[in-house]
C-alpha cells in the first residue's frame, strides 16, 4: 500500500522547462533559457547597507512575526513606488506584500479558484500560472494575443461564453511573448471588466524594465479613467526582477474584500512573508536606491537585447521572425520553416543543446493548442559577446 | 453582482483569537496571549554577522532564485542540526526547506487533503493547522490528549473507524497544551503508522525549548527502532522558536514521494523560500552560533515558566489546575470551578482583559467538542516581574 495524494495533483505535471533546466549543468553551455535577472546586476551594497540599518533600527521589527498583511513600512514604500508609476488613491493599506508574486498567484487560486470554474489566460503566457491555477481545479481557457497584446474582441466573446472567475493577462513585456498590450486595448480590456464585472488580474514583473521610453501606464494606473474599473483589477508587482529574486518580496493590490480573503489563505500559507526580506526591502526602498539601480538594469538589459536582435537577424536571418524586444528579458521567436529549415522548436531546442546553446520551447507555456514554432530567448543573463557565440550556435542548430 | 469566491473559504472564519488580538493594543495590557518568542532573545549581532557573511561569500546565492527544494548549504545544515538531536539517515536531500513551518502545513495539505478526506488532529491542536487544514476540504478528527500526550488506545481506534490520509501531533511540548507524549507512547504511535500503513506527521517547533532534562527523542530520532515507520512519518521543524520567526525558515522531512509532491506544489506556492533569509540561517548555524542561542533562551523562558506557575498557584490556588512546564512557551491551565469561582476560560478573558491581562482561551484549539474551562498563558514575552503582576490581575479578574 502506499499514499493517496490529492486528486488535485493529477492536473499538472513537472514541467518539460524543468527537465531541460537538468541538461544545462552541461560544461560550456551558453544558456538563454532561464527567466531570471542577471547576478551581476544586485545591487550587493545597497542590500548589504539596507539589511544593517534594518537591523539597527527595529531589529524586532526584522526578525520578530509580522502582520500577515506585510510589514508597514515596507507597504507604505510599495504604495509610493506604484504612485511614482502614476497609480492613483492607493495607500499602504490597499496592498498586501506576498512572498514572492508568485504567491500572489497562489492566493488568486486559493480564494477564487475551484473545479467547475474558469480562468481565462493569454496563449502563450507564464508557465507557472498555469500549473498554479490547475492545482485549484480550474479550467483554462487561452485567449489568442498578438503584437499589441490580447485581442480584445475575441477575449469579450471568450468572457461571455466562458464567465471565468478571472482573466489573468502579463500586457507589459509579457512573459513569454514580450508582448506590449497597447494603450487602446488596456482601456478597453478595463471597460470589459466593468462591462462583464469579471475580475482582470494584471502581473507586471517587467514593466520597470523598459530600455528607452516607458510603456503605457499599467491597468491599475490607467484605473481612475474608467470608472468602476478598480472593483475588478487585481494588480501583482514584484521586486525579483528588478532589485532581488531571492528576497521573494512580492505585493497585490486587489478590491478590499478579495484582499482580505487573500491575507485570511495567506494566514495559513505562511504566516506573512519574510520580515527580514520585507525590512530589508523597506530600508532600500526609503534610501532612494531603486532609480539607479533601475538605470543600470535597464541600459544593460537594453544593450544586451539589441546584440540579441542583430545576431539573430544576421545568422538565423528569414527562418526567424521576432519584434524587437523594447523591454523585459525575452526575444519571443518563430520559427518560419523559410528556406526548407525546421518548424519545430521542440526539436530545435534538443539540437541546439548538442551545439552547446539552451533555450525554451514555446508550446508549455500554451494552455491549449501550442504553436510548436514558436521559442523563447531570454537575454538578461548573458554579455553581448556571449549572446553573440550562443546565436551563432543556434544558426548552426538550424543549417 | 459582486466576486464569487472558491466554496474552500465558506470552511474557515477569522479566528476569535484574531479578534482578542486586536485588544491587546489597549495601553497597559500585560499579555499573555502570544504565540512568539521574546524578541529580546533575538542574537541580532549573531544574525547581523551571518548576513554579512552570506552577501561577502556568495552574494549570488543569497540573491538569486534558488532551488524550490532549499538552498543546499542550508539543507545541509539542517540535516547535521536533526542529526546532533539523534536523527539517522538524514542528508540534506532527505528534507526540503519551507517558508516557516506553516507552509509545512500548507504543503501537506496540498499535496495530501480534499474533500471526503479525514485528517486526525489532537484536541486541543495549533490553531493555524485546523484552519489550514480545513481550507484544503478535509474532516478533522479529534484524538483526546492527556499529559503523556495523545491517548494512542483511542488514536488507534480513530485511525481504524475515518481511515484519515495523515495524523497531526506536536508530541513535544503541544501548542496549546504544553502536553509531552511518552517515550512508550511514542514507540506506540510509529507502531500504528506502520500497522495501520497511515501517515504521522510529526510538527515540532518547540522541542529545542526544554529547559532541564532533554525532552524523549523525537518521533522522526526514534522512527528506525520502528522497521517500516520512516516511510509512515513526516517532521516539520523550524528556527522561529528558537532563532527568529521573521526569518521564515522551517524544513519538511517526509518519504520521497511525498517529499517530490511537496516539492512540485512549492514550485507554484512561492516558488522556493527567500534565499537571502536562508543563506543567512545557513552561515549562523555554520558558525555553530545556536548552542550558545539556545541556551540563553532555554534559561530565560526556565525561569519564566518557573516564576508563571508560582504565582498561579499563589494567586488562584485551587480555582485552577495545570502541569508545571517542562519546555516549550505555554501553560495550558483549566478552571477547576473550586470555591464557586468561574469556570468559562471566554468570560474569564473578558474579565481579565478589563484587569489589564491578556490571554487565549482554549476552545478554538479545539476542532470539535471544545472544553470551555481551558485556556493557554505564554511566559515567554513578560518579564518575571510582569508575569507576577500579570497572574495578579488574574486572580483579580477570578476572584
């Protein structure tokens, strides 16, 4: 006899990124796969100078339990950091800190999330959301996107067929499409909301990361336009890719009810988030650290998509097509077939590691009908001379 | 039309200690109520020393997403911590770290509990686990306890008639009931687990907090004189008792299998547990800071349980009954009703809180058939002054 498990874990699988994350331990390997920032850009000073004075100043306040809702100070940073961004009417109060935004998604599941309902996602969109709402038992339903984003018309008709419980988009430098929902369409995806009062969650982990102009403000900025709007946004930001992954310091802004039921599944998650991170972060927030740590990550990111961008024009030439990426840590690319050359990702992906190359295949982070010629390269991790050899390879993946 | 929420919800409330928290703001309150360790105790130079160390050895690590499992100088650590307390067999890919012990709790959940699913619980039980539990949709069973722990006769009885997926104990110095389950009990209980083929889950967060003798080993310490049981058997520990809660960090010890669901379910929780907060733990315990720690904090809450259970007998003489702790941060009292004196723990914390005391009453750490005459006093907070003082205000309010 052995255990039963849950039959909520018959909804997902370890992911086919996990098993090829086990291939990049190979010596040599140029890896684009990985959907974090680059080491070298922390700030190890800044952290370093945070964490003592949080110590020094309320060590309690570090290292004791915390408010499940987060540690004060920290909200109340986060709160002003989104005002900076041109978010209207939040106070502290009107966020919760989560470990990581990932959590942000886990309580989204907790709280709304059970078999019989729908969630409605963009296709592609972040691996892990899908496997996270699929372990509540909901069904996903994929709203196809383009350049400019979700396709607004298709999502109100996948709405009101479906009435999902959420719609959860990424429409600034989406994760994996690199996708920039325009200006026109996020007000039309806030008037849906209150049109279908259905609950739109906006993950923005990337916004910050633009390279030259900053994209159009997020929904929740965008918010006090349509009225209404704020009673059906949900809004998750994240320090990991700007400041420090492993701080796991998260934040949600979501209607006061769901907050509350959210901080309530989070009292039995885990208490509260880290003090220690959380004081921390607060102490790096207050010290004006964050527009030139911004500065760097954005001019080094920028640089490195550019290097990306040319080299796969000059060695994959027509058997690729990608936008050029103006902000986040991804190249989202298809695959043409031009020229008699592969279609399929998938098997590029398993001939490039033996070129010495890693990347992701597009199809996982498809809910449904996965575009098998699609593939995602991240460029933050390594230097443009680097990013050069690594394309090379993968053209010679391709020959 | 407002949000739908997930049925899971409708099984939890806001506790009723949450609410008696709120009172303890009123200036003046001598409190009693808390589940926390002393931040006085806190060793700040201690863990101050282990970040700096951390940032300077290996920033990156301490920064950068890391391994859902943990990060591997911290598992390590803690399978060497587990071993020194007479655990066998344990490497540091034998547990995974978890972001405090209740996520430990979550996990198990998760991974194990649905609807139509039984968990057996002692009553009275950890708030915090019930209302976790119940989150998930399962029945919670109630297994009586007495001094030496939970009654194994009828625990054996439980498992026979509800067939529960997992048993939840804290058999070492228990939240709420300061309990200590026999050594022979305990042998009996890992007996069960393999008779009956049914999991054991070992919490314990206090067992480091003994104050004279060594507590019995734990059951995970004593699970090979018990063939079979290992596989049966599942130990959450955690450095917020005796460390620092705002760290964050508790570890889960459980059967491969059951450790890789675990795993997989933490992947979409909070993707792994703050490395900077875990780099941190792993160079304290590296630099063997925590005997000198946990001897500070074994002496001070000695002393404090010492000066806690002179002044009840003192100050409520026979209107109260109670077993003198041994370790851990709790007196679990009953109301006797000698003397014609109250016997209702609710209305003695109303009373007692307009005397200026604060503590939990029993009832809610019960699952079901709650004893309303029982309530829990913390000694680890107050001083042994304010503890004098606080029982006085006690006795006042029964009187």
């Amino acid at each position: 006899m052995s255990l039963s498990f849950a039959k909520r874990l018959d909804n997902v699988e370890t992911s086919a990124i996990r098993e090829l994350f086990k291939l990049l331990g190979k010596p040599g390997i140029i890896s684009f796969a990985g959907g974090f920032p680059d080491s070298a850009m922390f700030d190890v000073a800044g952290i370093r100078q945070a964490v003592d004075t949080a110590l020094s100043d309320e060590p309690g306040g570090a290292l004791q339990y915390g408010a499940t809702e987060g540690y004060q100070p920290l909200r109340e940073q986060l709160a002003g950091f989104m005002q900076s961004k041109g978010v209207q009417g939040l106070a502290g109060d009107g966020l919760m800190v989560t470990t990581g935004s990932q959590q942000a998604l886990d309580l989204l599941g907790k709280t709304l999330l059970e078999p019989g309902s729908t969630a409605i996602v963009e296709g592609p969109t972040f691996l892990a959301t899908i496997q996270c709402f699929r372990l509540y038992g909901a069904d996903l339903v994929s709203a196809p996107i383009d350049d400019a984003g979700v396709q607004v018309d298709r999502l109100e008709q996948l709405i009101v067929q479906h009435r999902p419980r959420l719609v959860y988009l990424i429409p600034t430098f989406g994760n994996p499409s690199g996708a920039m929902l325009s200006l026109e369409r996020r007000k039309r995806v806030l008037e849906l909301a209150v049109k279908h009062q259905t609950l739109i969650v906006e993950d923005d982990p990337y916004g910050d990361l633009y390279f030259d102009a900053p994209p159009p403000p997020s929904l929740l900025a965008l918010s006090h336009q349509v009225p209404g709007s704020r009673d059906w946004l949900v809004h998750c930001g994240s320090l990991s890719k700007v400041l420090s992954p492993g701080l796991r310091i998260g934040w949600m802004v979501a209607p006061p009810a769901l907050l509350a039921k959210a901080v309530m599944c989070k009292q039995f998650s885990d208490a509260h988030t880290s003090t220690f991170a959380q004081a921390t972060a607060a102490r790096y927030l207050a010290a004006g650290l964050m527009p030139a740590t911004l500065a760097t990550v954005r001019a080094t990111y920028g640089r490195r998509a550019l290097a990306m961008g040319q080299a796969l024009r000059q060695e994959l030439g027509a058997a690729v097509e990608f936008v050029q990426p103006q902000g986040g840590l991804f190249v989202w690319a298809r695959l043409t077939g031009a020229g008699g050359k592969l279609r399929d990702a998938g098997e590029l992906a398993q001939r490039a590691i033996e070129q010495g190359v890693a990347f992701v295949p597009g199809a996982p982070f498809y809910c449904a009908d996965p575009d098998r010629s699609t593939f995602r390269l991240s460029f933050a991790t390594a230097g443009e001379d680097l990013i050069r050899e690594g394309v090379a390879r993968l053209g010679r993946s391709l020959a």
